[in-house]
C-alpha cells in the first residue's frame, strides 16, 4: 500500500549514525514504525530527534498503545497487568516521564501466613531488623546486583556511540565479560551460595521474588535473576494512572501519526546500500537500508 523506509530493526545504529541522512543523498521522507508498544514509540521518539521534523513518521498498532505495558481496572482501581515497575537506573524511562507523575510502593515479606517483614519509613530500623534476620546476607546481595547494574548501564554509553551488537550474546559480553555469560548458563541459586548469601535468605526473599516476577524458582539463570532481583529493589517507582501513559506521550512528542491497524506483510522493493563498517574492536555493522511495502 505504501513506500516507507523501514528503520525499526537497526535503529540504534541508525539513530547514532551522523552519516545516516546522507546515505541516499536525503533523509528518509517516511518512516514506519510497527508496534506502538514502548519499544515502538521510544524508536518513533528517537527518530524525530534524529531526523528532525520535516521526516513523516508512522506507527502501525493492531492492538492498544502500550502494548505489554498496559493496566486493568478492577473495583474502578486501574492496576498494572504488564511491565509494573520501573528501576531507577532506565534512563530513558526517567527522562521520558518528566512530565508525568510517579508514585513508589513499599515491600514487603508474605510467608503465605504472614508478615515477617515489612519496609518502614525509617531504613535504619528496616536494615537492623533485615541484619536480625539474615546477617549479611543482603548488603553481599545489595553489592553483587548493584556490581551488575552498573555493568549494565554501559548500554547507554554503546547507545551514544553508535555502537550496535548483532547477537544478544556479543552485546552482553561487551557489557560484562565472560561474567555476564556465565551467568546466563548458572542458577541464580549456585552464584548465591557461592557469594556467600545464607540458604534462609535464598528460600524467604529470593524465592519469593522469582515466583512474583517471573513466576519461575531460584533454579532461574543467574542473569536474569539478577535482573529481577534489581526489580526488587528500592528506588523502584511506576506512573501515576498506568506505565503505559508513557508511550502515547512518547507519541505526542514524536508527533508520529498512529495507525490503528495490523501490519500484515513487509515486502521488499528494491535494496538499498549495504554497508559493513568495523566499530572499535566490538563487532561488525551491517546496516541495511530497504524500501519496502506495507500490505496493512
Ligand atoms: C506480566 C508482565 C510483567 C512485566 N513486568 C515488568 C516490570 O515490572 N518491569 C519491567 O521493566 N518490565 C516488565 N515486563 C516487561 C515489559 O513489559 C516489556 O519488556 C515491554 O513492555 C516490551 O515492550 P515492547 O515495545 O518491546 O513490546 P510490546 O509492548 O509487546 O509492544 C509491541 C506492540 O506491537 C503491536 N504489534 C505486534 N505485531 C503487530 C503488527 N503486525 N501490526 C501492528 N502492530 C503490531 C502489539 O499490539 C504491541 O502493542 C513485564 C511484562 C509482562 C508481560
Ligand atoms: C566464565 O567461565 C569460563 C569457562 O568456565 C571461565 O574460563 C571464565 O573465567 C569465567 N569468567 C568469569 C568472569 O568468571
Ligand atoms: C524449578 O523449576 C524447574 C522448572 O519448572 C524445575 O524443573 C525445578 O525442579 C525447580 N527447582 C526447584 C529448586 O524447585
Ligand atoms: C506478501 O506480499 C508479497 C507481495 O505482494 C507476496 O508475494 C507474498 O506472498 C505475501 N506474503 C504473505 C505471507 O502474505
Ligand atoms: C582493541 O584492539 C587493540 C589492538 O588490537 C587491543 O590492544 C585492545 O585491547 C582491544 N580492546 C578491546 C576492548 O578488545
């Protein structure tokens, strides 16, 4: 139906490539995005800053915007069904709800019975009461997953670059080394003992934290353990009226037109230029950039 330059797979190139607008001698005239969950609109967003306000910029939805961050309503209360908590470190989520208000939750331990422990409004008594209960266990924890994260937040810097990873492995092991693969071939439960965190901790907070995030048991990889322990963390807020509000600002700021309606094919017309480039010593880019045809 349409002619769009097709973007979305290798946009975090694209959105650091200075070069990228003179491939074909013009920016792109349009641009479609399929999705307009915050993947897609985040993408839209970026794109704008990239290419300005001159590019037409569509983004195709079948379902509703926000995609997997959306909300029920129960008893007129709107709860979050999808993505619920929104760690302090992303970035790009802090800057993109500027605008838009937050709250933050507190924890609790539930051992199906009851309460053993419960956050108050004074750390120190919560951080005694949790010495009490577990000895050191939590700040060895509190360090590892801090450790992670901050390997983690290299992605930004790759992000600023340009830099991009054609396998999720590279990418991780550009973020932590050997380390980080590892642990995606470990359980969670093996580098803990191994840190020194006590088996009553593993068994009445770890546990409990995989079964509610992930629905899954300390048997879970390493990795993504780790990344549902830092959603286990303080500093964890959500928006005020569902996440999901995030992605039609995003939207509105884009300025993107939003087409209701399922993408059901994407053909290819003619190809563009293909360019391999070697990046640092990290990987090799290919960018490829497509016309191609939307049958919606
Ligand atoms: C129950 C649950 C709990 C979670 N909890 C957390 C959490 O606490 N914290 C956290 O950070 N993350 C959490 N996540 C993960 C987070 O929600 C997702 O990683 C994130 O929302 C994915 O965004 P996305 O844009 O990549 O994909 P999606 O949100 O899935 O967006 C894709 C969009 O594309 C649309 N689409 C697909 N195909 C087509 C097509 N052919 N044509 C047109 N439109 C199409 C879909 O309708 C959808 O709206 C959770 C996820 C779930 C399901
Ligand atoms: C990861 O595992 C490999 C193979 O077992 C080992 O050689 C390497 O030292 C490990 N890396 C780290 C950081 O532990
Ligand atoms: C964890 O779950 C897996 C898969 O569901 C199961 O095979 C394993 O036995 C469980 N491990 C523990 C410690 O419960
Ligand atoms: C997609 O469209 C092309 C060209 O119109 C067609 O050849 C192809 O069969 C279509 N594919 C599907 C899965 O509909
Ligand atoms: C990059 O390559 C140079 C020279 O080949 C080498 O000295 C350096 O350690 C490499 N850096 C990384 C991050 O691999």
């Amino acid at each position: 139906m349409n002619q769009y330059l097709f973007v979305l797979l290798s946009f975090v190139h694209v959105l650091a490539d200075p070069d990228f607008a003179k491939l074909d001698g013009a920016p792109p005239s349009k641009i479609a995005v399929v999705g307009a969950g915050i993947g897609g609109t985040a993408t839209a967003h970026f794109l704008r800053q990239h290419f300005g306000p001159e590019v037409s910029i569509d983004v195709f939805e079948k379902g509703s915007v926000g995609g997997r961050l959306a909300t029920v309503t129960v008893n007129h209360q709107d709860y979050e069904s999808g993505g619920s908590i929104i760690h302090s470190l992303n970035l790009h989520m802090q800057d993109f709800v500027q605008q838009l208000g937050y709250v933050a939750g507190k924890t609790a331990v539930f051992n199906g019975d009851e309460f053993i422990l419960e956050e108050t409004d004074w750390y120190l008594l919560d951080l005694f009461r949790l010495w009490w209960r577990y000895g050191i266990s939590f700040i060895r924890l509190q360090m590892w997953v801090e450790e992670i994260m901050e390997k983690f937040m290299r992605i930004y810097k790759y992000q600023a670059h340009g830099y991009a990873f054609s396998s999720v492995e590279e990418l991780l092991h550009s973020l932590g080394g050997s380390g980080f693969i590892n642990m995606t071939r470990r359980s969670l439960s093996e580098s803990l003992l191994e840190l020194g965190v006590s088996q009553r901790f593993i068994d009445e907070v770890i546990a409990p934290i995989m079964r509610v995030n992930y629905g899954q048991n300390i048997s879970i990889p390493a990795f993504v353990g780790a990344v549902s322990l830092a959603g286990a963390q303080a500093n964890l807020w959500a928006v005020e009226g569902g996440n999901k509000l995030v992605c039609s600002r995003l939207l509105k700021l884009s300025k993107a037109n939003l087409i209701q309606s399922p993408v059901t094919n994407i053909t290819l017309r003619s190809t563009g230029i293909r360019r391999n480039r070697q990046l640092k010593n990290t990987s090799i880019v290919k960018t490829k950039l497509n016309c191609v045809h939307l049958d919606l």
